[in-house]
C-alpha cells in the first residue's frame, strides 16, 4: 500500500481520500457477510482480505499525515482487548466470570468507565450510518444491561401485542395519518427486536437469511415459467 502510494504508483491510489473510499469498507463488509451466511469459506476468506485491504489502506494514508499508522491500529486494539479481558488476562476473584452473558456486562461497563466525561450518556456512541434492525438490537442490549429491560419474554411478546393493535388501530381510521402509521410500524418492529433478544436472534441476520430463503423460492419460480413459455 506503501508503495501503491508512493510517487510513481497507481495513480488512482494516489487520488483518494479517506472519504473518497468510505463506501467501500462499507461494501466489503457487507460482501463478507454474505460470503459467511453462504458458508462459502474460500470466498469469505478472499472476503476478509478485501476488508481487511481497506484498513491497510485508511492507516497509510494516516501514516502519510502523521495521525498513525497501521501498527498504531493493532497496538490499539490489542490493549482494548486486553483491558476488556479483565478475567482473561488480569485473573482475580473479582474478575471471574461465569457465562458469556456476565463477559457482555463487564466489556459494557469498562468501555463506560473509559468514556467518562464524554458527552452522549449510554447511547451516545451509536453510530449513525448502520442498518436500523442491528442498531435497535444494540440499543436494547446496551439499555438491559443497566436494568432498562423487560422482566421475562411474556412482557416483551405483550408488547409486541400492544404495538400490533395500535398499527392495526392507525390502519383502520378513515382519515388515516401517513406518518402515524409509519410511527407505529416503526414501534412494532422495535417491539420485535426486543423479542429476538431475548431469544438469542441477532435480527439483522434473520432478516437476511429470509431475504435469501425468499429470493431462491422466487428464482424457482421464474425457471418453472421460462420451462412453460
């Protein structure tokens, strides 16, 4: 990358910025996890590569500006994991853990402690541009592990059925309000989510597995009508 960088290298390497190639780590993630849903190794593999090329990338063109550089990023990470490991890598009675779930509790409150004084409270550091199934999942994680959180499924599915008539209820008012509509389809979705917590299901990913269960029903039927024309 170094090199590609460099005076005499590719010229289109040359002209990016870091918002000029923003879109594509976005699109090599997703291109990664469609290889992982396929369980197509090889190409998952090829996939990471191509993820991983754009950090590679991002980090040189730091390193040009005297940010940082690559070993910066790793050497970041790796003391984030370690402090985020507390009963891995610094074992005392106090940092023995028992379940994933008590390791999910443990990361969330030492990244708090590390924002202390950041402004944005709990959800603050969400980010923006990430698909809104994942993003309510994460925010229903990040409330319930302060206590924000319903006490059993029962509640969460009551809910459910509470948001459900009240779309229903929006749906069937003769002057029916567009925007109220949307707002409670947008609470029942949101309902759901908090369901799939509790039932171990990242929705995100359900969600695309249903796209790909559908779009391959749809495609035998497209060769079933081409067969009869």
């Amino acid at each position: 990358m170094k090199t590609l960088r460099s005076p005499g290298g590719c010229p289109w390497d040359l002209k990016q910025t870091h918002e000029s190639i923003l879109s594509h780590m976005i699109e090599e993630a997703y291109e990664t996890q469609e290889a992982a849903l396929k369980k197509n190794w090889d190409h998952f593999r090829e996939e990471l590569g191509d993820l991983l090329f754009q950090v590679v990338f991002h980090s040189q063109m730091a390193s040009e500006k005297g940010w940082f550089d690559f070993h910066d990023v790793c050497d970041g990470i790796s003391k984030k994991l370690i402090h985020r490991h507390p009963h891995v890598f610094q074992k005392t009675k106090k940092t023995k853990v028992k379940t994933a779930d008590d390791v999910l509790k443990n990361w969330e409150q030492l990244k708090q402690e590390e924002k202390k004084g950041k402004a944005g409270g709990l959800l603050g550091d969400m980010p923006v541009a990430v698909p809104a199934l994942w993003k309510a999942y994460r925010i229903g994680q990040k409330v319930g592990q302060v206590g924000f959180e319903f006490p059993n499924m029962s509640s969460a599915m009551e809910k459910v059925e509470e948001e459900l008539g009240e779309w229903k209820k929006e749906l069937g008012k003769k002057k029916r309000e567009n925007k109220k509509v949307e707002e409670e389809f947008g609470d029942l979705l949101f309902s759901l989510v908090n369901v799939s917590r509790f039932l171990k299901i990242n929705p995100e990913l359900a969600l695309q597995k249903a796209n790909q269960k559908f779009t391959k029903r749809f495609q035998k039927v497209e060769k079933l009508v081409k067969k009869k024309d």
